[in-house]
C-alpha cells in the first residue's frame, strides 16, 4: 500500500464523517488526541533518555501505553475497535455534551485525521534522514561497508522470509513484509552509541556508518517493493525486477539530479525575504519527490528520502536541518505513538492458548534480527586486526527505520495482529540490546601508565618531550634547551 493512499483517500473521509458530526466535536477529538500524544512522547522520550536508551524507543513504548493495549486512551479503527473503546469518545460525552448516536462520526473523523497526521511524520522522518545521510563522505571506507550491508540486508531477510513460511506457514506476502522489516538498521542509535564510546572515526565506526547508510537505502528499496506487492497480495517477478529497478534509478536519479538542481535551489531561496524562504521550498520540493514517486507505484517515503539526498548537497544543509527539526519534533511523535498505540501486545499473551503462536513468531525474529545483523561482520575481508563482531553489532539496532517497516506493513493490512506485534517486539528488543551491547565489544582504552609513557612530536630539527608532572618538560632545538620544572616554576 502507498503511504500516500492514506492521505488520498483520507478527506472523503473525513468530510463524510464531519457532515453526520459535529465540526467543533471532531476538533476537540483531535485537539485531546494530540494532547495525549504529545504527553505519551515526551515522557516516554524523558525516561528512555534518563535510563541512555534512544529517546524514540520512549515515544513507542509511550504510545503502546496509552494505545489499545493498555490505557485505551487513542485507539484506532483499523485494530478491530470501536468508538466504544476509545476513552476520548467517552470523555467527550461526559463533558463536551457528544451524543451517542454522534460518536462514531466523530471517531473516524478523528482516527482518520490522526492516522493522516502520522503519515506526514514519517514522510518528513526520511526527508531528515536523507538530509544527514552524506554519502559521498561515507562511501569513503569502500567496498568494505557495500559487502556489509548487502550482506546486513540479504541475510536477515531471506532467513526470516523463509522461516515464516516454511515454520509457520506465513502466506508469502506477510512473510516477505516480515523479512523486509529485519533488514533496517538505525543510523540514529548506532552513531549516537559509537560517538559515546570514542569509536566513531575509527575503521570499525566508519564501516559500520557507511553499511548503515547504504543498509537505509537498500531497506528503502526492499520497503517500496514488499508494500507495491501487498496491494496486489501476489509475488509478481516482473513487478518485483521493475520496481527494484524503478526504485534503484529513483534514487541515483535523485543523487544526479542534485549536482543540477543545487545551486537553482540556493539561488532561488537567497531571492526570499519572507519567513520561511529556505525550509517552504525545500517541503514543495520533498512533497512534489514523495508523490512524483507514489505515482510511479514507489512509496512516497522513497521521494521524500532521495529528496533529503539531494539537498544534503547544497550550501544550505545545516540551515536547513535547524530549520527543519522543530517540524519534525512537532510530526514525526505523532507516527511513532501512533504505532506504538495501535499495536495491540495482549495478543503476546501467552496465557491465552491462540497468542502462543504469535510469541514463538517473535522469538524468532528476534533470533533472525541479532544473529542476521551479527554474521555481517564475517563479511569484512583484508582487515586482520579489525573488530568484526564490534561490526556486526553495531548494526543490530533497527530503532525509528524499522518502526518504519511496521507502521507501513500494518497500514497496508498485510500484517495479521500477531505478526504485527511480533515485529514490533522485534524493533524494541533489538533498539534495547544494541547500546549495551556495544559497549561489550568495544573494550576501554588501557589506561596510560604516567611513568613509562611519553608523547613525542619530532620534526626536522625540533623535538618536543611531555613527560609525567614529576619530570622537566623540555624543548630542545639543536644546542638551545628550554627546561620548565612544574614544581618550583624555575626555568
């Protein structure tokens, strides 16, 4: 399913919806709905933090919180659930006077623009992934990190395609929907981890950045195939070669196209005196991206991407980013607590015989996701001393990219309930395992001991020696001697 269907088919919706109901009352939904929201992300997002786990992981556990596993404060029709369920509705009754018989209007009118206001977070999440993924710098480290990530990509997703399939007997679609899921990995978390511990230019962080960046772009690719696939609900090889190869040229068409489109972009926002002349042109030119993409049967998220590729390039990048975080903080929360709260956990339950399943389909994914990233790090080659399982850990976390996967996957209706969840269980464990993870295989530097060792800068005819406090320091320059004794201050 394109992830802009969502958004085409979301204002005859609503405008069906608003005429049986109240405007106010529909906007009142909206306005608590993005109160609960916001509290669930930002407290989520505090506490995840406070505890040195990705802030994002906190907005997803926050929305499951108060989704329909727990609170049933923001529920969504889609899960099999009614207005009765929705302790919005109920609120709204008791004080705003909304009438029972007016409840379901206002309910699909305010799941719907919710559901519409997550898909543009996530359209603007890539747009800002693709505007901090400079491949020209991170393709520096060569071969090494393309084998990696072909191979952090293919693994993972042939093992957890077929093991659906042949374990459970996951119709091909869902599993392959699954598989593509196993094969994100989160820039975010990992350079965020590697930058904490010290590693983040050395061979084994660079490898794992540029696979990262590569793996996003790949996982893109694979994301726009599997959900172009599901609206069909058959495995089509032609349809498969001509949207890997559409998707492919998208996005080196994108890369092209920004050595042209460059200097035209900066030009024509240094001619805008208004507020919002550099970030207004660069959204036209992210949305005109996403939908130039959903109608060549691409997902809108790959345009938006290629687009943040694109202006990645220009003069204007770091302006740009600040200019558009604040946009960002506001949207894309709404995409991550709106998955969290519309995955329903309970059918995780393993006192309830028929959840059984599901819980065995997500310890194997699991399974599939450490072990599948893991094995990448085999695949590094002429590099004896380097720290392969620090690489293949490194690339285990699939935080935001792969909520990605299964907030797509469960719009498309391609994923059944314990699958869904299964694949988000999947994301949480993975997103959780990683930074402690890292730190395992990234031993501390040995410590240096003060009375053995020195640092010496020798140049053509000067040498300069720091030795411990107890010692001179001294400069020497051919037969002149500067000595400076710390203790006493003589020289």
């Amino acid at each position: 399913m394109h992830l802009l269907d969502p958004i085409s088919f979301a204002f005859p919706l609503l405008a069906s919806a608003t005429e049986a109901a109240d405007s106010s009352m529909v906007v009142s939904a909206v306005l608590l709905s993005l109160v609960i929201i916001y509290l669930a992300s930002k407290v989520g997002g505090e506490l995840s933090n406070q505890v040195g786990l990705p802030p994002v992981l906190g907005e997803l556990v926050g929305g499951v919180v108060v989704g329909v596993s727990v609170l049933h404060l923001l529920v969504f029709p889609e899960g099999g659930t009614d207005s009765s369920n929705s302790l919005i509705m109920t609120f709204l009754q008791t004080t705003a006077g909304l009438t029972p018989e007016a409840t379901p209007a206002v309910f699909a009118a305010q799941s719907e623009v919710i559901s519409v206001l997550a898909e543009l977070g996530v359209i603007i999440l890539l747009f800002e992934i693709g505007l901090e993924s400079n491949l020209k710098d991170l393709m520096a480290v060569g071969i090494q990190a393309v084998v990696v990530a072909v191979v952090g990509v293919a693994v993972p997703f042939a093992a957890g395609t077929v093991g659906l399939m042949t374990l459970f007997g996951i119709s091909p679609v869902p599993a392959i929907f699954a598989g593509a899921a196993l094969t994100a990995t989160s820039i975010g978390i990992t350079s965020k981890v590697l930058s904490e511990l010290g590693r983040l230019n050395s061979k084994e962080g660079q490898i794992i950045l540029g696979a990262a960046v590569i793996d996003d772009v790949l996982g893109i690719i694979v994301l726009a195939v599997v959900a172009s696939l599901a609206k069909d609900g058959v495995v089509d090889v032609s349809k498969v070669i001509y949207l890997i190869i559409s998707a492919t040229g998208f996005i080196l068409g994108a890369i092209l196209l920004g050595n042209v489109f460059n200097k035209s972009f900066v030009a024509i926002a240094d001619q805008l005196k208004t507020r919002g002349g550099l970030v207004i042109p660069a959204f036209i030119f992210a949305f005109a991206m996403a939908y130039l993409a959903a109608v060549i049967h691409l997902e809108a998220i790959l345009g938006a991407f290629a687009a943040g590729l694109v202006l990645e390039e220009t003069d204007k990048r770091k302006e740009l980013q600040k200019q558009v975080c604040p946009i960002a903080d506001m949207l894309v929360p709404i995409f991550f607590v709106a998955v969290g709260a519309k995955t329903d956990l309970g059918v995780l339950n393993p006192a309830i015989p028929d959840n059984r399943e599901g819980l065995i389909m997500a310890t194997f994914l699991i399974t599939v996701a450490i072990l599948g990233k893991v094995i990448t790090g085999l695949s590094v080659f002429g590099q004896p001393e380097i720290n392969r399982l620090a690489i293949g850990v490194g690339m285990i976390p699939r935080g935001e990219v792969g909520l990605v996967f299964a907030g797509v996957g469960a719009a498309s209706g391609a994923l059944s309930k314990p699958l869904g969840a299964a694949i988000i269980m999947m994301v949480i464990l993975t997103t959780f395992l990683a930074p402690p993870l890292l730190r395992f295989v990234f031993p501390e530097p040995k410590a240096v001991d003060a009375g053995s060792e020195q640092l010496i800068l020798d140049g053509s005819a000067t040498s300069l020696v720091i030795e411990p406090p107890q010692s001179k320091v001294s400069v020497s320059n051919d037969s002149s001697n500067l000595e400076v004794n710390p203790k006493s201050g003589e020289s």
